[in-house]
C-alpha cells in the first residue's frame, strides 16, 4: 500500500496502480475536502512511483462516488468570488493531474456516479460501467451547473445535445445510455466487473499510446456549426418553458456552452470558472441546497424512527374510494400488504378502480410488468368487516371528516385490532380530541396523507398529547417505507401545512374584496413561483372541503383568523360552486374535442365577488405579493415558536412538500432570510391594517434585533 488515507487508498501490483475510494468513516464516497486532499497526495505519490504501466480508478463501496458534499457548500459559497474560484481551481488541477498521467487510466464504476464523482471518471481515458450502474449530473437540481470541468469534458467527448440533455434534466443516466452516448467505453455485468477491467487496461497498456487519442477527444474545441446552432435554439426553447425566469442555472449553462466550446481546452475549463461564483452565490443555489440539506435531515429521522418502531408487515386502511385506494395502492406497492374495509361494497369497488388505474399507468409506461401489477393488486385484500384485523400491526383510518364518524370507527378498529398502531389521515380534527374515544391513546397518532396520495410526496404524523414515541415512530416508518417523507408535527388545528395555508387563503380573501380580480392574482402568484394561483388552488381543493377547513381554523384562532362577514369562498359554496368537483369553481371546468381538460374564466363570479367588494384600492403587482405572503410566512414562524414543527428545515420542507411552495424560494422561511429579517419586518409593518394577521411576533423582533436569521 503506497497511501492509506481515511477516504482514498493507492496500491501498486504488477505495474498496475490501483487508486481506490472507500471512506471508512461513512455509508459512501464523496468528494469532501479531506477526501480531496488525500487525493492529491495520493496522486502525488504515484507520480513519484516507477514501474506504474496504468491506473484503475475504483470504488469499495456500493457505489462510486455521489458527488461533492453539499453539506459544505453554504461555507463554500460564501467565500469571495476570487477565493470561491481559487479553490475550484485547485480541484480543476487534481483533475487535470489525473488527466496527465503519462499511462493510460480507467474508471471503474458500479452503482452511482454522479456529480464531481462523474466529473473525475471523465478526467480519465476510460470508463467501464457495470450494467446497473448511474451516471450523471445533477448539479442544476442544487441550482448550479457542474464546476469541475464536467461542461467542457462532457459537451467535448458526446457533443452538445447529449451534454445539454444530461446537464440540463439533471437525471443519472442509464449505463446503456451512456455507452451510446460514447461517453461510456463498456458495459459488462456487475459481477464481471473487476475481472474485465483488469484486462481491459492490460490491453490498454499493449495498445501503447493509444490511450492518447481518448485524451485529444476532451482536448479538442468543437465546432458550433448549423446543427449545433440548432441545437442549442431548441435548448434554449425547452430552458424557457421548464425554467422561465426563476432557476438562472440552466441558461447559464447554455450561455456557457456557447461561449466554450470553441475555445481551447484550457480555456474553456477557465470559462466554466469564471461563470460558477455569480450562479452558486446567489439566492437560487442557497434555496435549493439548503433544501437538499432539509430533506437529508428528515431521511436520518426517518432512519432514527426505524430503531424504535414496531414492525409493520401487514397493515389495513379504513374507509375506501378515492383516497383509501391511493393509500392501499401506495402500502402495496411499496412492498406492505393491507387490507381496505369499507362499509359499502360500491366503496371498495372504487377503492380497487383506483389503485388498478394507478397500476394501468406504471405497466403502460413500462415502469411495471403485469406479473407485478397482479402481485401488488393481489396484496390489496377488500373486506366489508373485520376479519383479519387481529394480525394487522398498523391500520390508517381515512373516513369522511367527520369527528362522530371517525370517532366510532377509531373505536370499532382498536377493538378488532388491539395490538396496532391506528393512525387517523384526517388534514384538520384534533388527534388529541379523537383520541378521547379509545382505550389505549398511546398506540393513536395522526398521518396526514396529501391528495393524490400517489403523487405528493409529503406525510405529515401528528403527535396528540398521549401519543407514545413508539406510536409516532411507527407511523414514521411505515410513512417512510411507502417512499414518502414523513414529518412529525404536533397537534393543533390544521396542524402544520393547513395551518400555514389558511392565512394564504384570508388574505386571498381580503384582496377579493378590495376588487382585486381573482385571475389578476392567480396570474401574479404564479410568476412568484406557485405552480398554481389561490382561486385555481382553492377550485382544486374543492370550495366545501375549503369552507369547513377554514371554519375549522377561524374556531381555533379566532382572533387570527376570524373573518369580517361573509367569504367569497362560502358565497360561492352557496352557489353550489364546489371548484372541479362540479365544474363550477371560480373558473369553469369541461372537457375539449380531444377529452382534455379545459378551464375557463366564469363572467357571473366576477359578478358575485363585485357585489361583495367592501372597497377599490390601487393595488400593485407587489402588493398583490406582499399582502399574500405576510401571513403566510407569518404563520410558519409562529409554527416554528410553538413547536408545532421541530426546526425550520421541517416548517420548509412541509410547504414545498404539502403545497408546492416555490423550490427556489426554498419555503416561507427560507423565504424571510432571503428578504433579510429587518426587510421582512419593515414589509410587515407596512401592512399593518390589514388586521392581526399581519403582525410580528416576539419571537421574530427578537430576530430582527438580533439580526438572526433561520438558516
């Protein structure tokens, strides 16, 4: 053994060095600045080694390297530009020192190889992937681009429309996708892997200089000529539609592109430097690394809940259709069988439909083979009773919102199943108050499923007041092992992605009676970043669900929360305008020639929302924003104060999660440091009429004074 580092290990045996990546003080590889420094003193010792014919580049672990640690790029980032370049260039370095060796080098990669570990295989001559293994890029879901040379080498050894479709979708390639790219020079069985990489650099070796010309390849400027100029044309349309203004990565990328790719190598690598530091530092990049960061927190909590649970291998959901079938489709899928009671026989057809159409869909795209589709279907067992229920470990309660009716049932399933975990998908009644109706407590908690459950990735698990730790950590881990991400909030009403919504929701309100059009502020809050505006999102939630919510809210924060008079919500209700339940919402809703959905403005609500409009106005687009983000934001940091959420990280990841708060904003929180506390503040203050809802809490002076921020 030439060098024994922690993260990187170096060996010489006939001729052949083998430099190989196997962090002892961690579950992977990644490129952290320590890894990096015994890397360059690994480097650095086999330059000073003879004998040495060739280089393997290997991986102990599972897989190769995941990238650089994001944990330290806050650090990084905040460095001045000219240190921030000056310590990637040390990294360009190393890799141009892998790059030069004088024998030829191989990367041999199983399992994932992503990011600065995808930009060192790419400094090598060589690259043999196993056949299930991962490569990409995926800076630009950080809000950056690759920093390490990966731009140049990539767009130089597979040409500009592969490197823009893998930079710019930021997804791992497939390892048969990258061999035709030709970015990949073999693919062979994982299990062969080893064995093959060590003739092939054998062969290589005999070869002679032959290695040289998959070095000219990198080395060499391209041509934009016409197809390439079309090339980037198409990008730049694609960037506009899936980006718009708010991620600057991506079209830093094709301005990037463009202006190196005829240049020398050299340069074109100094290019790449120039343009990181203005894209990294700004606020884009802190909200989506921050986020990253966010959700690998809630991930080790969701592993720290593992070791206190109770095993579930078998669970039930009470009450089926729509929702029921989305929770048994999603246990089932994910490897829990469960059991679907409903009272009615139409409910359990329903709830079976429902998670068969879900199915349908992953066999069409060839996501699923019909064995597995039959397989999962055949876990979902429908009963009218229950039978069976005494080997249930774990049963989600998902009847209507209803404290009588969830009372009874809660009751009836701890009877049929006393040594389970019953857990209430309710999205506002108080865990603590249904909790009144059973005889153990401690085995209840709340899981809060977002619809449609298939698709939203968040799981709020709500502690009551005699939940136990084993309860909740159960629930945890059941959520978790569906592929979702649980967060555990305390109880309160709407408990915490709700509860931060329905301020949203009354200053919506509020503008509607001030005269500001409805479509004007769906239109406003979109370009801020929300997939959809207040009247679309309230049409889409559905205007009864809405009313009984916010009654539920204005009950337990009355002075907050309360209204002055009637709500456009509850006159539309009156309408019988339930959104696109009916088809009668704000907008009206049908169907198109082609059996799409069309949506379309609804001339008789203006009227009605005139006629209760208290007062004119002028109000500007930036008021728009202001007056409904305040509370908002507002409600999250009481969220935060009160405990309802154990840290900031958690209170952002709900509303991203839960509601499709605007990923580059980074959520509410991430939000006001991004403002800046004492802007925030002063933006509060400025509203201040508007009304309780639009007042600081101590907490948040305490900040401002201090100049603290959240993150």
């Amino acid at each position: 053994m030439i060098f024994d580092g922690i993260s990187v290990q170096l060996a010489v045996e006939g001729g052949i060095a083998e430099l190989r990546f196997d962090r002892r003080d961690g579950p992977v590889n990644k490129l952290d600045q320590s890894t990096l420094a015994e890397l360059r003193e690994a480097l650095e010792r086999l330059q000073q080694e003879t004998g040495v014919q060739g280089l393997l580049v290997t991986s102990g672990k599972r897989d190769f390297i995941v990238g650089a640690d994001i944990g330290e790029f806050s650090a990084l980032f905040e460095r001045d530009d000219s240190l921030l370049k000056a310590s990637l260039h040390q990294t360009h370095a190393l890799f141009n020192q892998l790059e030069n060796l004088p024998y030829p080098t191989v990367a041999v990669i199983d399992g994932m190889a992503l990011g600065g570990g995808m930009e060192l295989a790419l400094a090598c001559d060589y690259r043999l992937l196993g056949d299930g293994a991962r490569f990409g890029l995926p800076e630009v879901n950080l809000g950056i681009y690759p920093g390490w040379g990966g731009t140049v080498r990539l767009s130089r050894l597979a040409g500009v429309a592969v490197a823009l479709e893998w930079i710019l979708s930021g997804r791992p390639q497939r390892a048969g996708a990258a061999l035709e790219s030709g970015v990949v020079h073999r693919v062979v069985a994982a299990d062969e892997l080893r064995a093959d990489a060590t003739a092939f650099i054998r062969q290589q070796i005999a070869n002679g200089a032959g290695y040289r010309s998959e070095r000219e390849r990198k080395w060499q400027p391209l041509q934009l000529d016409e197809t390439a100029q079309q090339q980037l044309v198409q990008a730049q349309a694609q960037v506009d539609r899936q980006y718009g203004d708010n991620y600057p990565a991506p079209h830093a990328v094709l301005k990037l592109m463009r202006d190196h790719a005829e240049l020398a190598f050299g340069q074109a690598l100094e290019r790449e430097l120039d343009a990181f530091a203005a894209i990294a530092k700004g606020p884009v990049a802190r909200s989506l690394t921050g986020l990253f960061i966010n959700d690998q927190l809630l991930k080790r909590k969701a592993r720290a809940a593992t070791a206190k649970a109770y095993p579930v291998g078998q669970a039930a959901v009470l009450g089926a259709g729509i929702m029921g079938g989305g929770i048994a489709y999603q246990s089932a899928s994910t490897g829990t069988p469960i059991r679907m009671k409903d009272i009615n026989g139409d409910a359990l057809e329903l709830g079976l439909r429902e998670a068969d159409k879900l199915l349908a869909k992953q066999v069409e795209r060839g996501r699923l083979t019909g064995a597995r589709r039959d397989a999962v279907l055949e876990a979902i067992v429908p009963s009218l009773d229950y039978d069976g229920f005494d080997s249930v470990e774990l049963v989600v309660e998902a009847v209507v919102e209803n404290p009588v009716v969830k009372a009874s049932v809660l009751a009836e399933a701890e009877r049929a199943a006393p040594n389970a975990v019953i857990a209430s998908n309710t999205s506002s009644i108080s865990i603590t108050r249904l909790a009144e109706s059973l005889q153990r407590p401690e085995n209840f908690c709340g899981m809060h499923f977002f619809n449609p459950v298939h698709a939203m990735p968040l799981v709020e698990v709500i502690r009551g007041k005699q939940s136990s730790e084993e309860a909740v950590a159960t629930t945890v881990a059941y959520a978790a092992s569906m592929g979702k991400t649980p967060i555990v909030v305390n109880d309160c009403p709407g408990f915490l992605v709700n509860r931060i919504l329905f301020p949203y929701f009354n200053a919506f309100n509020r503008l509607l009676k001030d005269g500001v059009d409805y479509q004007r502020i769906d239109r406003v809050m979109e370009v801020f970043g929300w997939p959809m505006g207040p009247a679309f999102l309230a049409d889409v939630v559905g205007l009864d669900t809405l009313v009984h919510a916010d009654a539920v809210m204005v009950e337990g924060f009355p002075q907050r929360m309360g209204h002055d008079g009637e709500t456009v919500a509850e006159a539309m209700l009156r309408d019988d305008r339930l959104g696109q339940k009916n088809g009668r919402g704000f907008y009206r809703y049908g169907v198109d020639d082609q059996g799409k959905r069309i949506r379309e403005a609804d001339d008789s609500v203006h009227d009605l929302i005139n006629s209760m409009a208290t007062a004119k106005p002028e109000i500007g687009d930036p008021e728009i924003v202001e007056r409904m983000m305040i509370p908002l934001c507002l409600e999250a940091v009481r969220c935060l104060e009160e405990g309802i959420a154990a840290s900031a990280a958690e209170v952002d990841m709900g509303l991203v999660l839960g509601l499709g708060f605007p990923r580059f904003r980074g959520g509410p929180l991430r939000y006001i440091d991004t403002l800046g506390t004492e802007t925030f503040c002063q933006m509060v203050e400025k509203h201040h009429g508007q009304g309780p809802l639009y007042r600081l809490t101590d907490g948040l002076r305490q900040r401002r004074a201090g100049e603290q921020r959240f993150f």
